[in-house]
C-alpha cells in the first residue's frame, strides 16, 4: 500500500494538533492528540477510540518508534481496525521521541493497521521507511507550507519511484 493509498490530504497536519492554545506537547499528548482527530473523522465509537489511544500510548511507552533521521512511524494493530488508518504530522520545531539518534521528530506517520494483517503491516511500514528515508524527501516535506504541497510530493515521489523500481509499491 502506498503512503499516498493510506492517508487522505486532510490527515496530513502541519503543526502539531493541540487540544489549546498553551498546551505542553510531548510525544503521548500529540499521540493522543493526532489520534484522537483521526479516529473521530472514521466513525468509530468512543470506546474505540479510547481503547485505540491506549493501545498506542502503551506501544510507544515499550519502545520508542522514533527510528531516527527526524522521523517517527508510531503504530499498532488492533482488532476493530478493518482498512488502515493513517495520519502524517510535519512539524518545523520538532518532538523529542526518544529517538534512537537522539535528534527531535519533524515527520510522524501514525499508523491503525487490522490486527489479521500482518504482512501488509510489516510491507507498509517497511515502504513507509524506505520513502522517508532519502534526506532530500524528508527536508523537502519539511519545508512544505500546506498538506497540499506535502500531499503533493509523497504522490510525485512515489510515482518516480515506481517507474525507476516497480519493487517499490509495497502493497500486499
């Protein structure tokens, strides 16, 4: 599945989505946060949504999901989930995620994925990692002024990828 596939333009976030004006953001208020918005927008319950903000916050306190090079794939499985939900939060002054390299987060992908899926989970967030990974595509989103433009360069960017390595579509 291409990250294109998996989010929509209105689940790309510059900024960080704080619940006021003065709130202290840390990396679990923004989960929270960022979750909270996109599972509000699917239609789910509010005990599922409850019970998804849990399931990432306890997943993110066992191990960090900061991989490093300013980038954060926060994700879990879980069982109410039926299609993938993802949201991608850019943000310019960054969030400490206890990365491995100790370098704040500017580019968070949040990822719901169904808990019977494992293999297109591993393939999403291996392809998700290999788009990221190329400095001058994360600099450049970075840099972007609206979830339109950054929209914009995933879907340039995956389309050059997939006429110079077809291998690169990380669908099931």
């Amino acid at each position: 599945m291409k990250l294109s596939s998996l989010l929509k333009k209105e689940d790309i976030f510059i900024g960080c989505p704080q619940s006021s004006p003065d709130e202290v953001m840390d990396k679990f208020r923004f989960l929270e946060n960022i979750s909270r918005i996109i599972l509000g927008r699917g239609g789910f319950t509010h005990e599922d949504v409850e019970k998804a903000v849990e399931a990432i916050l306890e997943r993110e306190k066992s191990m960090t999901t900061g991989i490093g090079e300013n980038v954060a794939i926060p994700h879990v499985s879980l069982p109410f989930i039926k299609d993938a939900i993802g949201a991608m939060c850019i943000t310019r002054d960054g969030i400490d995620f206890d990365s491995i390299d100790r370098r704040p987060v500017h580019v968070v992908i949040l990822l719901f994925v169904p808990k019977n899926q494992f293999q297109q989970h591993i393939r999403t967030l291996a392809g998700i990692a290999r788009l990221v990974n190329e400095e001058s595509f994360r600099k450049m989103i970075i840099t972007q002024n609206s979830a339109d433009d950054v929209w914009e360069k995933i879907v340039e960017k995956e389309n050059l990828d997939e006429k110079t390595s077809p291998e690169n579509d990380f669908s099931a």
